[in-house]
C-alpha cells in the first residue's frame, strides 16, 4: 500500500519534529509528521522549560553559541506560533540566578561567570542580601549567587500543544501512532520512509525522533542517540513564593504561572525505562530543600519522567548527511526546548533554500560520526 507523495517527512513528533514541521509548512512544503505514538508526549512533555543558553558541563560549552542564538529568535518564534495557533505558551523573558553552596562557593562563581562572559552572555555576582531581595525564600547557607540575565522560561506542554496546532493549521499532517521502521533510500537518495502498514514517499526525510533516532535501521551511524533519563517533580506551597528560575550545581527549580514548581533533574543511564525512583526524587528534593529550606513543607503535585536523547560528545546531529534529501535533527540531550527554534529554521534553509543563513552549523554535523568509514549508504 502506496500513500501520497509529501515534500519532507518528518520522523518525531516532539517540540524539535513539530517545529521542523511548522517551519517548512509555512515555507510552502507538503509534511507529514510520523510519531510512534501521540506527538509532543516524550521528552518535552517532560521538560521544565528552562531556557538558558550558558554552558552547564564543560561538554556543553559548544552548544551554548547555538543555544544563545536560538534563545534570540524565542520572541519572534512564540509570536508566530501563537498567531497561528491561536494559543498562549506562557512564555517570560528574565533573569535566573544560580546558587552556590560551601567553602569553594566565591571562586566557583567566578569561574561561572567568567565562562558565561566568554560565551557572550550577561550576568553578575550579586551581594547575598541582594539576592534574598529578589528571592526572599533563598537559603541562608547560599554563599555566593550569579545573576544570570537575558534568560527566560516557558511551559512546555502549552507550548508542545501550540506548535502541533500550528504545524497542522499550515497545513502539516500529523500522523500518531505511525512507528517509522526505516528510511527508503535508493541510488544515494532518500525516497520516503517505510512503516509496517505502507511505504511513504517523501523528497526529503527530516530524522527528529529524540534518542529513538539511532534505532531507525541504518540511521546511527548520522546520529548514535542513547536516552538519558530525567526525572521531575511538580511542587505547590501556599507559602513560598518563588518569582525566577533559581538553580545549583544539584538542581533547578522552575515557577510556572499557575503556582506550580517544576523541580529536577536527574541524568540517569537507565535505558528505555521511564520511571521515577524513590531515589530519584529523593535526590532533586534534596536539592530543591538546599536551595529554599521552606519547600520542605511543600506539596508534592505530579512526579514524571522524560528521556533525554544524548549523543556520544553531546552534541546535536544537526544537518544534511551523505544521502541526498536525508537530514538530522536530533540529539539536543538537555536543549530540546531551547533549541527548537533555530533547529526549525536551519532545517528550513537547508531543504528550502540550499544554504544555511542563520549559524555556522558545521560542529552539529551528522558526518563527524562518521569518520571511519567514507562509504555513503546505497
């Protein structure tokens, strides 16, 4: 069984897929959306929707470039999508403020600072009273605080239920419950995707399906994914009030504009098992306690967990491959969220208009996973 013919075909349907989706809809492509079950449910279901560009680990420092530019097209990225969708993604502009702890904490701050200068992003030490005045809850036993400017935060299921309905009302068709078994390549060039029901034609093949990506047939060697667990916790007190993102080396605490407090995380290598643990919740608790002490009395609303889709120098696999019309989108690990936004629109210049515009993306390349061997697939 043989279905119609699309432009792009898009394998993944969370917040990146979807956004690769809106974007090459609305340039004009016919896509079709492919999820192995109902989009937008896996990792950014899962996210706390913290959106900060500045280097975590020193592995991520690569990505902060990207993650500040596509932290600079989220105003006009929101804009557009809730014009076309006709919903709100909660989405607020501003400052976080990063928590250090213990002996070590001043020269530890420093060194944050410094890196998050050198990758071109604002911030400062700020004396502790200062910080208590912005965030009163903060514990007594901080030793020194960062604040991180030009930040912003948004909530990820709004948002991952806005962009699907603006990819559709550009015309994208969503398919659920669609796993995607392979992708038809002949003669060096892709020719759609194959599902155990039918064969879909497609011109180009967009792979965004997370850390599922790596098991499509063939596809690992563009982008070696592996899932990463994160577990979550949602917290509510009637008495604590926290107005920014607040976060430490251990933990991150999120307010939502519905009172909600989106804790996390943990980066567990558990496989495919999506769970929460006694031991991972006990671990972000902890963390969420050290930084404001009166969330010990909070009220535990929602545990979930996500996977994260990593990749072996976590990195994202970004870009056109050695098979004509196959592109990568995935493996953004933490950034998911942060980077769909200039994910959408590179993937937009590459299979649009032939070059890319808007970032130098060579260090994203799918190709540099495949440096041992030269040979394309046929």
């Amino acid at each position: 069984m043989k279905s119609r013919a699309y432009d792009v075909a898009v394998v993944g349907g969370g917040i990146v897929g979807a956004a690769v989706a809106w974007e090459l809809a609305r340039a004009g492509q016919r896509v079709v959306v492919l999820d192995k079950q109902q989009p937008g449910m896996e990792a950014s279901w899962a996210a706390a929707g913290m959106l900060a560009p500045g280097a975590e680990t020193p592995d991520s420092v690569p990505v902060a470039p990207l993650g500040r530019a596509s932290l600079a097209l989220y105003p006009e990225f929101v804009a557009a999508i809730e014009a076309d969708s006709g919903m709100r993604v909660r989405y607020e502009p501003g400052d976080g403020l990063q928590v250090f702890f213990g002996e070590e904490a001043e020269h530890e701050a420093e060194a944050f600072i410094r890196l998050h200068r050198e990758l071109g992003m604002r911030g400062e030490i700020i004396p502790l009273d200062q910080a208590r005045q912005i965030e009163p809850a903060l514990s007594a036993q901080a030793r020194a605080v960062v604040l991180a400017k030009n930040e912003a935060r948004v909530d990820t299921r709004a948002l991952m239920a806005a962009v699907l309905a603006a990819a559709e009302k550009r015309g994208a068709e969503l398919r659920a419950g669609c796993a995607v078994q392979g992708v038809r390549i002949e003669d060096g060039r892709v020719h759609g995707v194959k599902t155990e029901a039918e064969e879909i034609s497609a011109g180009c093949v967009v792979v965004a399906a997370g850390c599922w990506s790596g098991g499509l047939a063939e596809m690992s060697r563009y982008a070696p994914t592996s899932p990463v667990r994160g577990q979550m916790v949602a917290l509510r007190s009637e008495g604590v009030q926290i107005r920014h993102v607040v976060r430490s080396h251990h933990g991150y605490i999120v307010p939502r504009a519905d009172g909600r407090l989106i804790c996390g995380s943990t980066a567990e290598n558990a496989g495919f098992e999506k769970r929460v643990t006694p031991e991972g919740q006990q671990k972000i608790l902890d963390a969420v306690v050290e930084l404001v002490p009166a969330l010990a009395d909070a009220t535990v609303v929602e545990t979930w967990s996500g996977l994260r889709p990593d990749t072996p120098d976590h990195r994202p696999s970004l870009g056109p491959t050695d098979v004509e019309g196959l592109y990568m989108a995935t493996g953004h690990y933490r950034n998911g969220v942060l980077l769909a936004p200039i994910t959408a629109r590179l993937m937009r210049e590459w299979i649009v208009e032939g070059q890319t515009i808007s970032f130098v993306a060579e260090a994203f390349s799918p190709m540099r996973f495949t440096a041992t061997s030269s040979d394309p697939i046929v």
